[in-house]
C-alpha cells in the first residue's frame, strides 16, 4: 500500500490531479498495486477555507505520506495578501524547506511529433533531452529578506544570496549520479564572474569533479546558457544550478518540449517526495477543460520511479503519453492543424486507457 498526499490546489490544479490518479489507478489495475489517495487543502484554497495556505493539517499528512501529488497554486485572487499568506510563499517554499525537499528534478524532453508545438525551428530542437536538476531549499528565495525607508522618503529592499559548501555539494552529488545513468555529461551553471555564491559553487563542483573523472564537467554563465538553450539545446545533457537560476531556466526549457503543460518535476531529498507539473494555476483557463493534464500525469511517473522504485509502471505512463500523443491526439495548447484536440479529461481517460493496452 503507498499512501500519497492528493493536493489539487487552486485553479487548474483541481482538473489536471484527478487525471494523473486516473493514470496511477490504471497501473493498479495493470500490476495489481495499491494507492490510498488522501486529499487536503493547499494554496489560495486552503486560505479560503482556513486562513493559511498550508494548514497544519495538510502538513502533518504529507509527512507521514509516502509522497505527494501537487497540482498548481496560486492566482490573482491572493496577490494581495500579506507576503507569508501568499500560496507561493506562505505554502510552497516552506512544505519544501519542512520536508528537506533540496532536488529538483525537471526533465526536458521532445516528444516524437511535437515538434511543431515549440515556437522554435524543428531542426534545433529535435531530440531535446535534458534533465535539469535545480537546487531547492536555499539562494535567494530563503534568504534573510528587508526593507527600509530612504533618506529621500523611498525604499530599500534587500534579500540576502547565500549557499554553503554543503548545500552546494549534495545537489552537485546528486546531478553526477544523474549524469552517470544517463550520458555522462554535466553543465554546472552559474554567475562565477559576478556572485561570489557562484564563484563557491564553481570551486565545489571543480573538486567534485575529482570524484567522477567518467563524467564530463563544464561550466557555463546563467546568461550564455539561456542562449545556449535556445540556439543549440541538444548539446546538454544534465544542468546543474541554483535555486532561481533553475527556476528561470527551466521555465525557458519548457518551451523546447512545445509546451510549459509537457514538463513534470520531482522535488525529492527528504523522506518524501513531491510531484507536480511545472506550470502555473492558469485561473485563465481554470474550470474550461482546456488545461493539458499530461505534466501532471508524467510527473506522477517519476512518483512511481523515485519514490516507489517502479521503473517498470513509471516507463509505462510514459509509453503511454508518447503514443497517444504520435497517434495525433493533442490538447489545445498543443493545437495543431490535423490533430485531434481533446479536453482534459478525454486525454486523462485516453492516457489511462493506454496504459491497459499496451
């Protein structure tokens, strides 16, 4: 029995869940195992219901969860709440800081057909496969934050940038491990020229690099990379960065694969891990069917491989969203002339379907 956290959260998060557990329900039927989803509050729901984005409640139940299924929070409706209640602030950052979840795992990969969804050339970006590994829990977004008035009747804002050797070396640690079951290649990004917190995370990854003499080591500047990302992506393998380095990147990324609604992500370190699609709440399309749940779905196949050491059923959600998707079935923000656009839950229960099938 796996016990797994259900946390649709706000917009779209509520539509695009539920078709992920469609997909893991299907890998019951198909290998006879057993998930007990339990749902909670998180988010600007949570908030409405509660007054607090992340209710004791909810935390206390993905502690002592195998692992968690995030859709997406929040949206406009609470962006004018007080900082520490913003969904983003007030319950992402911290479930991540209390379940020591320091890895960020988003993989970046070109499905076979989906070439014409990416506003970029066919020919650059054909056979993109790149895992990014972002660093979770420390940079910029936990520093020390303040504000002061100014002499001339202004402000002054101020958030402290810093990483420890630690910090840094167990994310690095993690991204060689990767890099070995994949290409053996390593790009570590960062702003060595400029930040000193780079120029520490360079000489840490200069002297890992000892360690993994198998494995191809180079180092690139934030900035060159975006580039690089969009001008030939296919030279990359496994990126390794900081915290909102990561965040920015991967993002780019997600328009190599067609689509931000393609891209799933895997935060693990602690005991317990927690899968979520990279995008937003899109309040814009929230309660339309139009939201592309297959992040979410492909991130509850990493669930299956990190988590709970399934390779077998993980590869199979997988094998299934690929086919559906070469069979021309697409959703809108895949929309393309002579494919078959399906809302959100036609493609949640065509995936599903595929995975008995095949």
């Amino acid at each position: 029995m796996y016990k797994i956290a259900s946390l649709p959260g706000d917009g779209i998060g509520v539509e695009i869940v539920p078709e992920a557990i469609k997909a893991l329900n299907a890998i019951t039927e198909r290998f006879g195992h057993k998930f007990e989803f339990t749902e909670a509050l998180i988010g600007g729901a949570a908030y409405d219901a509660v007054g607090h984005p992340l209710p004791d409640e909810t935390l206390a139940l993905c502690q002592k969860s195998d692992a968690i299924l995030l859709g997406a929070i929040g949206g406009p409706k609470w962006e004018e709440l007080p900082v520490h209640l913003r969904p983003e602030v007030g319950a992402l950052l911290p479930l991540r800081k209390e379940l020591g979840l320091f890895a960020n795992l988003r993989p970046c990969i070109l499905f076979p057909g989906l070439e014409h969804a990416s506003t970029i050339k066919e020919e650059v970006i054909k056979g993109v496969d790149i895992l990014v590994l972002r660093e979770l829990t420390g940079g910029l977004y936990f520093g020390e934050k303040s504000r002061e008035k100014t002499a001339d009747g202004g402000q002054k804002a101020t958030d402290i940038l810093s990483y420890s050797t630690y910090e840094i070396e167990r994310i690095v640690r993690f991204a060689y491990d990767a890099a070995r079951k994949r290409n053996n290649k390593l790009c570590s990004v960062d702003k060595a020229n400029v930040i000193e917190t780079s120029r520490l995370w360079r000489e840490v990854v200069m002297d890992l690099a000892k360690d993994y003499p198998d494995v191809e080591t180079t180092h690139m500047y934030v900035d060159n990379c975006a580039m690089q990302l969009i001008r030939n992506p296919v030279q990359f393998d496994v990126i390794v960065t900081e915290n909102m380095f990561g965040d920015i990147l991967t993002d780019e990324a997600a328009m190599l694969t067609g689509s931000i609604g393609m891209l799933a992500s895997a935060s693990i370190g602690g005991e317990v891990g927690l899968y979520e699609p990279s995008h937003g709440s899109a309040p814009d399309i929230a309660g339309q069917k139009k939201a592309n749940p297959l992040a979410t779905i492909l991130s509850a196949a990493l669930m299956l491989r990190y988590s709970f050491d399934l390779e077998e059923e993980a590869s199979l959600i997988e094998k299934a969203v690929k086919t559906v998707l070469t069979e021309g079935y697409r959703t809108p923000d895949l929309v393309e002339p002579g494919k078959q656009v399906l809302d959100t839950v036609q493609m949640g229960d065509l995936v599903a379907s595929k995975i008995l099938s095949l």
